[in-house]
C-alpha cells in the first residue's frame, strides 16, 4: 500500500474525539496526519490525539498556540511532550519559543512558532494595537524572530510562506500553512488564504486542511481530491 502524503493534515476541528475519530475512520488510510485543537482540549482531544498515534499509528499536530511565561510553558511542553506527538504550536515569541524548546528536551516534538493567526488582518491588529505595518512585513519579521529562539518552524499564511522561505534562519526549518481553502470552497473565518497547490509551490512544507474535508458530504473523498492537487505541477517546488 502506498504510504499517504503527509503534507496534507487535516484539522479535526469538531465538538469532541468521538466526532474527531469518527471523521479519521471515513477518511482511513488516505491521511496520515492529524491536526487537534485547542477547542477540543475539554472534548477528550488529548486521548484522541493519543488513541489515532497509538492505534492508528497517524501523525498528530497538536495545535495549543502556548503564550505565557516561560517557567510555566516549559512545564506545559514538558508534560505534553510525554504524549509521543508530533508538532506544538506556541506563540512566536522568543521567550515562548525559547522556553517551549527546554520543555521539549531530548523529544522528538517539533516546536512551531504561531506569527499572525490566519483570521486576523490589518484592522484587527489595529484593535489590538499590534505595531504598525503591513501583514506580510510583521509575519515575516516574527518568524525570523522565532527561529531565531530556537523554533523548529513556523505557521504562518500561504500567502507569507514565499518570504518565509527566503530567510536565512529559515534554512531546513518548517513551515505550515493553514488557510489553505481548495478552488470553491467557502473561506469561513479564514482572511489570507491560498489553494494547497499554491501553498506547497510557495515554500509550505505541509498545508493545513478543516472543515472542506471534515464537513464534506464525503470527507474521504474530499481529502483525496486535495492529495492529487498536492501531487500536481502546480505545487512542485524545490524544498530548500
């Protein structure tokens, strides 16, 4: 059996792990990774993540975007870090970053550092007082920070991944996408996006994937239609 691209994750972004798991047995072997949220932490998400890489033997990307002090996100990392994952998401500050990457110690879990969330745009940085500038400029400028600090990678927008990819500090480091919508596909909360083929083309190394499969008539199905885009001419690229 051919072993699945695991540039695609899907985003299990339902109520809880029974929903999450149900979705992950539609699709079957045709993914191999796996994205959990923050908004299934209270809805079993940590014995989901731990029952589809056991059991299931997929990838999980536990998305918990960690911002507080250091001692206490080293404590955080460290007693996640436990679970065997994948990739974490905190926040891309360097402190964070830092103190994520002593809490993961000798695991192998990959610390992603999270820019400017992919719903947020250059009014909503206003309200929140975040320095001014363009989008692009501040996403590119945070994650030159965050690898800096030691950060494996980054999650950025599709539409920033071309001038993360150009740093220097980007250099064998990842990139994720999430905002990633295929051609017709409602945008939901989503602000800065961009197709899976044009998200790998620009540097992604996976794309990140919700509810136009999750929410799909047939989500197996739907994930195989963005798998052969992922495999097209449109998303070839050299990778570093």
């Amino acid at each position: 059996m051919t072993e699945a691209d695991d540039r695609l994750i899907v985003a299990l972004d339902v109520p809880n792990a029974l929903a999450g798991l149900q979705v992950a047995q539609e699709i079957g072997p045709a993914v191999s990774f796996y994205k959990i949220g923050l908004g299934m932490l209270t809805g079993g998400g940590l014995a989901l993540a731990n029952e589809l890489k056991t059991e299931h033997g997929k990838r999980i990307f536990l998305d918990m975007k960690l911002f507080d002090i250091g001692a206490t996100v080293e404590a955080a990392v460290r007693g996640l870090a436990q679970f065997d994952l994948d990739f974490l998401t905190v926040h891309g500050d360097p402190h964070v970053v830092r103190a994520a990457k002593e809490g993961a110690g000798g695991k192998d879990l990959k610390i992603l550092a999270v820019t400017i969330l992919t719903s947020l745009d250059r009014a909503d940085l206003d309200a929140a007082l975040i320095v001014p500038g363009a989008v692009p400029d501040i996403v590119t400028d945070r994650a030159a920070r965050a690898l800096a600090a030691g950060a494996d990678g980054v999650i950025c927008s599709p539409q920033e991944a071309a001038r993360i990819r150009a740093l220097p500090e980007a250099s064998g480091k990842l990139i994720v996408t999430p905002g990633v919508r295929p051609v017709g596909a409602a945008l939901g909360d989503q602000k800065r996006v961009a197709t899976p083929a044009e998200a790998i083309a620009d540097g992604a190394d996976h794309v990140v994937v919700g509810r136009p499969i999750w929410a799909a008539p047939d989500p197996r199905r739907a994930a195989q239609a963005i798998l052969a885009e992922l495999a097209s001419p449109q998303a070839q690229r050299p990778n570093r």
